[in-house]
C-alpha cells in the first residue's frame, strides 16, 4: 500500500552535496604526453638515419622484393629497396632503394652495385646463404667524387675488389680457350690470381685478358715472367714415357693459367705500366720462347706498304729488336682519307743495357724519339718484294713526340727512301714540265731559220771578205808604226782612212743583212765598232806623232 507524502514532508529542505575539487594535473595525461614526444624522437632520428634515395637499374630484378631485400656491404645492411618499377621501353628495371646515411657520401661514379645469388662460378661455389634468406644486392662503395643517385648494376660480382692486395696483369692470346673471367692463375701449382676481364683486341687479331695476382705473390712477376694456357691436359708420349701435366683439377675442367720465371735471360725486374705479356698455349711453347716480353707500338704510314705483312722483321740498324703484328686500312669518314696503322712489337730483353740508367725506363723510349729515333718501311728482297721496318736515329728529323692518343703508344714514321726519290723525280718532271718549251723551240727554229738566210746571202759574204781586208790593213798599218820610220807616215795614215772607209761599208753592208735583234747580229756590230775605234786610235797616234815627231826618242811630254 501506497503512503502519500505529508504536506510536512513535502516542506522539508534537501540537503546540498559536498563538491569536493580534486589536483588540477592527472597522471592519466602524461600517457599521451609521452607517447608524443617518443613519436618525435623517432622522426627525427628516421630523419637523421636516413640517407639518399636512388635508383639502381638492373636487366632482371629476380629475387628481389620490395620492402625486404636489403643492399649490404660486407654483410652489414647499408639500405632496402623500397620500390620496384620497369623502364619505360620495358627493357631494364628500375630499383629503388633508401640508402644509410653513412653510405651517402660515397655514393659517387666509380660505385658498385650487383645481385648476390646462388652461383657456381670457376672454381668455387657462393651465395648459398640466399637460398634460405633470399638474394640481396651488393655494394663496393665508391671512393670519391661527386654523389650520384643514379647507377648502372651488374649482373656479376666483380672479380677482383679494390682493397684487395695485388697488381694487375696484360696478357696477349690468339685465342681465348676456356679461359674466362675467373678463371685461376698458378704459380708453381699454387692458386695466386684469377682473370679480371678479357676483350676483343681492337684490331681482332687477338684477345686481351687482365689477370689479378694477389700479394705477396705479384712479386714473383717479373720482365722474364712466361704466362701459357694451363686448360685441360698437356700429355706428352716420348721414349721417357708419358707426361700428363695439369695444374689442377679446375683448371682441368673450366681452364687456368700458370707462369714460371725463366733463367739466363738479361733483364730488368721492373715493370712498366703499359707492360703486355704473350700468353702462350702450353708450357713447351713458353719454354722455346727465349723473349716473353714485348712493348706494342703503332706506326701510321701514308705511303703503300705493298710487301709488308704480319710476322716481318723489325730491325734497329740491321739488328731484329721485334717483328710486325698486324695491319689495317681505317678510313677517315669526317676527312675522307685513309691511313694504314701498323702494330709491331718489341722485344727490349733483346737488348742489352749497359751503363746506368739516369731516367725511368718507360721514359726511355720518349728519349730516344726526341733524339730522333724514327721508323721506316723498307725493301728486305728485290725478287719478293718484301718489306720490313727498319727504325735507326735521323738526327735531322723534324721534332716530334710519342702520341698516346691511341690504344697503342704512336712512334714517329719517315717516308720510304724510294718513295723520296720518287717524289723528288715527280718534282722535278713538275717543274720541267711548267718550262716554257714550246715558245723556246720556236725561237730557236727562227734563230735558225735567220742563220740559213744569213749563210746563203751575197752580202754577208761581201761584208766577211770586207772585214778580212780591213783587218789585213789595220795588221800593216801597225806593222809599219812600230818600224818607227816617220817617212812612211802619211802613206800609212791614207791606208788607214781607206781601211776605216772599208769597214764603215761593210759595217753598212752588214746591218742592211743582218737582223738587229739576232745574237749574231749583235755580236758582229759590236766587233766593227770595236775596230771603228781601233782605227779612230791608230789616226789620232799618227796625227800626235806628225806634231811632234821628237815623242818617238824622248816619249810623250807636256808639249803645247
């Protein structure tokens, strides 16, 4: 049952609740405090650890996956691919990656950047730990230069790092064989090297390979140091028996290369940088080479080198030094010209050095071509025709310098002494040529033309018996002066007016045959004249002495 209120009740006051305020500051807040400023700390060191972004271009991106794959530099993580695109002819693929900011700066040119998968490569087996935690890319950081963010990857490890201790190595080979970048090189059967890379000569005649030796055993190379091809097995049956010889069973199988240090041969044990070894097929070969190491020049000749073939003679002054490897015919599309480059090698052990050496050895042959050391093509055999080169000093040579602007070091060529002798010839017969040949035949067939006239004239033939008269008188005339009888003065002088008389007539005579302009003419004018005044002489002589007739004893004086 229900109580209503009373009315008393109802009047009661309600009590007030006690407010009571607490702390203005609660714990709870630094909860979210706390987590703000630990989101802080961690942008800004991801700020601070973070370094570049680049993009790595690859030919396959097998392997890889975004977000997990790392890029690692001697097993320690330097960045992560973040993303993985293809190139927009869809031909490579394009990595990007986040890289450390301890890796940013030597992130420069000469950086390396390849995929390390499982591979089993000569001799040896690696990257079997990413079979199990996946590929990963490699790195060789970059020594110094301007940052990049760009590179080009490779598909393979490089054979030989950078901090690796050793030296580099060139060999010469007909053919590559089994060899292959890896391939093992043996010393004394010992591994010591391995093949960093192998090219095309460029001239195709051959291969060029570089092999690494590591240290302490790239001092065993020296200028009498022969490099053979050690692949597969060297077997010899003789009446000893048989030889098998192998250097292992690598190289057996994928191919080596081995060297030995032959004994007697006079030789320096430095090396000069641009230092070309042979490498020959097998050790007997090696043995019967009694010259391993050669020196590659080039020779440009702009003359034929008809004769001149791989194989011929190099002579210093009759003495063979090196023989001719290859030749060539380039033409020059820009100047369109040719020219015909000659590769010879030379073979220094051939030479032997005595004295001290004031200058480094590879500035020798700078030396010797500022002393005029030239080279030459010429004929070896007049029935063959073949040729060879001949080098010598020409002290008169113009000044000139050894060229590195080729694959080869350029030594300074002369023209063939033939050729010389030709092109003086050609000179000559230019200049005979240029003569005015044909206006001097004619002058002188109208020379002779004037002379037959001349011969057959009457009146030349009276002037010449004119001239014998006159010259007849002028003899008696001067007879009779130096009998030094003045009685016969008077008469001596009337024969000499009449022998003047006479050769005025045949001077007149003779200028109406004669033409001016011919050398006989001329010459015949001046021979009378000469006589006029002969003549005008003996008339003044006879004259002065009819005066004085005394100036015969006492001689001529200062009479009036």
């Amino acid at each position: 049952m229900n109580h209503l209120p009373t009315e008393a009740a109802v009047d009661e006051p309600i009590p007030e609740p006690d407010v009571l305020r607490g702390k203005r500051f609660s714990i709870v807040w630094l909860i979210p405090l706390l987590a703000a400023l630990i989101g802080v700390w961690l942008a800004v060191k991801t700020i601070r650890e973070t370094g570049p972004t680049i993009t790595i271009v690859f030919k396959s991106a097998e392997g890889l996956v975004p977000g997990k794959t790392e890029i690692k530099y001697k097993d320690v993580t330097v960045g992560k691919v973040q993303r993985i695109q293809l190139s927009q002819d869809l031909s490579q693929v394009l990595v990007t990656a986040d890289m450390s900011r301890e890796a940013a700066e030597h992130l420069t040119a000469d950086t390396l950047f390849w995929i390390v998968r499982a591979r089993v490569a000569v001799g040896e087996v690696s990257g079997i730990n990413t079979l199990i935690s996946g590929a990963y890319i490699g790195m060789v950081p970059g020594r110094s230069g301007k940052v990049l963010h760009r590179f080009e990857g490779n598909e393979k490890p490089p054979a030989i790092f950078r901090d690796t201790p050793g030296r580099q190595f060139k060999l010469r080979a007909e053919q590559l064989g089994s060899l292959d970048i890896g391939s093992p090189v043996y010393y004394r059967q010992v591994k010591v090297g391995r093949v960093s890379d192998v090219a095309m000569a460029e001239d195709g005649t051959g291969v060029l390979l570089e092999i690494f030796v590591e240290a302490p055993y790239h001092h065993q190379v020296s200028r009498r140091s022969r490099f053979y091809n050690a692949s597969g097995l060297n077997m010899k049956i003789s009446a000893e028996g048989v030889r098998i010889d192998t250097p292992s069973l690598a190289s057996l199988l994928v191919g080596g290369i081995s060297f030995f240090t032959a004994d007697g041969v006079k030789a320096e044990t430095v090396l000069s940088e641009n230092q070309i070894f042979t490498l020959y097929d097998n050790r007997d070969v090696a043995n019967a080479a009694t010259f391993s190491y050669r020196e590659y020049y080039l020779l440009y000749f702009d003359e034929t080198i008809r004769g001149l073939s791989a194989g011929a003679s190099v002579d210093f002054y009759g003495i063979k030094i090196g023989e001719v490897v290859s030749i060539r015919l380039l033409f020059d599309q820009d100047s369109l010209t040719f020219r015909i480059p000659v590769l010879i090698a030379i073979e220094p052990d051939r030479i032997e050095l005595v004295g001290e050496l004031g200058i480094p050895e590879y500035k020798v042959m700078e030396e010797l071509v500022e002393k005029g050391l030239r080279a030459q093509q010429r004929t070896g055999n007049l029935l063959t025709g073949q040729s060879y080169v001949s080098m010598s000093i020409q002290p008169d040579a113009q000044p000139q310098d050894i060229r590195m602007d080729d694959v080869y070091p350029i030594l300074p060529t002369i023209p063939n002494p033939v050729e010389e002798i030709t092109a003086t010839v050609k000179r000559l017969l230019d200049r005979f040529n240029r003569l005015p040949l044909e206006e001097t035949l004619e002058d002188i067939r109208k020379g002779a033309r004037q002379v037959e006239a001349m011969t057959g004239s009457a009146a030349l033939e009276s002037a010449i018996e004119n001239i014998d008269q006159s010259f007849a008188e002028f003899k008696k005339v001067t007879s009779e002066l130096n009998d030094g009888t003045l009685a016969k003065m008077n008469s001596m002088l009337d024969r000499a007016s009449q022998a003047i008389v006479r050769g005025e007539a045949a001077i007149a005579s003779a200028n109406t045959v004669l033409d001016q302009g011919a050398p006989i003419a001329y010459n015949l004018n001046r021979l009378l004249l000469e006589l006029q005044e002969a003549a005008r002489a003996v008339e003044a002589l006879a004259d002065y002495l009819e005066r004085h007739p005394d100036a015969i004893v006492f001689g001529k004086g200062d009479q009036e």
